[in-house]
C-alpha cells in the first residue's frame, strides 16, 4: 500500500531561530543556543560588540522559536508499528546499504536541551522496502541529558512515489507526540513529493568510518 501524501499537520516555521537551530545542529548546545540568541526576524547573524570582536558577549538568550512553533509534522504514512526495540543502531549482520548516521539534538520551543526525549524510527531499506512483519529498520532511543541524539542506520531506497525519506516520532517526557520526516538534500525526486518541505532536510556533515555523516535538530513542545 503505497503512502498517501496528505496536508502537512503543522505549520511551518519562518526562516529565523528556527532555521539557525537547524543549521546550527553540528556544533556543540552552547554554540547552538548562542546562534539562536543573536539572530533577528530577518535570519541575520548575531552581532559583535564595536569593532567586530567576535568574542564579545552576546545577548540575552530569546526564546529560539517564533511564535511557538515546533518542528513541522508531517503524515504517519501506512507502515508505523508500534512496540519497537529500543536500540540506537539499526544496523543488522548483511544488511546491505549505504550506512548513515543521523545525529542531533531534541530542544523545547524555548532552545532549552529535552532530557530523556523519545525517538522513534522506522524506514524502508536500501531497496524502497519496508518490514511490516518485523522489526528490521525499526527501533527507538531517548535522547541524553543534553538532549542528544545519534542513529546508525543506511539510506533509504526511493518508496514507490516518493523521495528519500525517514519516518520519526519525538516526544519529549508527557509532552505532545511529534511525527514527522526527514529528507535527504540533493536528491531530484525531493521537487516531485507532494509531502517533502526543506524544512526537514537533513544536513550533511561529511563521511566517517565509511558512514554518511548527517544532522539535524528537533524542537518540540514539552506540555
């Protein structure tokens, strides 16, 4: 049964802290949240004390959202099992495919780090297949006590219809379920899904031990 693409549930985010949390992902949470604190409506870079010395001290830090926005969700698609093992690689013996690993971290809607948020993914192999029967590229993770996150699994393959795609459901401790998508940047099919925003790119960060590296930041509501 192939995805149904349907009107993305949340509204999405103007291009300011937002988009620095999410581009910000890579470095540390002090540098993160420094890049949320100086940027303006326009998405502008913080500014430096007279004379440009970029070690001066910044602003307070503001919330890091704009107007309470979350990351944006998007459809649960057909193929969600719940009752997951909890594990942060996906990896198993033979499994063919591209290893990835996905990497970030799970704020509030005020930049605040989310202790103990769960993650949960599921996608189709390297093939465009998914497991319906079992658990394979199935499983989920809390985030640490700074809200960090890292998943070893491979790239996708292209679903009948759609592009690259991973599924994930975030959830910070008694907070609102977030469901949504990831995606892969540079992939032609990206212009042709009915459901793929830019917002939910992931940003590639290199290669390491022979896996794509990539990031990305989750901002969730914790009530």
């Amino acid at each position: 049964m192939p995805e149904t693409p349907s009107v993305d549930e949340g509204r999405g985010p103007r291009l300011s802290r937002r988009q620095l949390v999410r581009l910000g992902l890579a470095l540390p949470l002090p540098y993160l949240v420094a890049a949320c604190a100086g940027s303006d409506e326009s998405g502008a870079p913080p500014a430096t004390a007279a004379g440009g010395n970029a070690g001066a001290s910044l602003e307070p830090t503001p919330s890091c959202d704009d107007g309470g926005d979350s990351t944006p969700a998007q459809t649960e698609g057909p193929y969600f099992t719940p009752g997951s093992p909890e594990r942060a690689s996906l990896v198993e013996p033979g499994l063919p495919g591209t290893r990835l690993v996905v990497a970030g971290t799970v704020v509030s809607t005020t930049c605040e780090p989310v202790r103990r948020a769960l993650l949960d993914f599921w996608q189709a192999d390297a093939d465009g297949e998914y497991d319906n029967r079992g658990f394979r590229l199935r499983g989920h993770q809390f985030s640490d006590d700074e809200g960090r996150y890292r998943l070893e699994t491979v790239v996708p393959g292209h679903y009948s219809g759609r592009t690259r795609h991973i599924h994930v459901k975030v959830q910070a401790p008694d907070g609102p379920v977030l469901t949504t998508q990831l995606y892969f940047p540079g992939e032609a099919a990206n212009a042709r899904d009915g459901i793929f925003r830019p917002q939910l790119l992931l940003q590639d960060t290199g290669q390491s031990a022979g896996a794509r590296q990539t990031a990305f930041t989750f901002v969730v509501r914790t009530a």
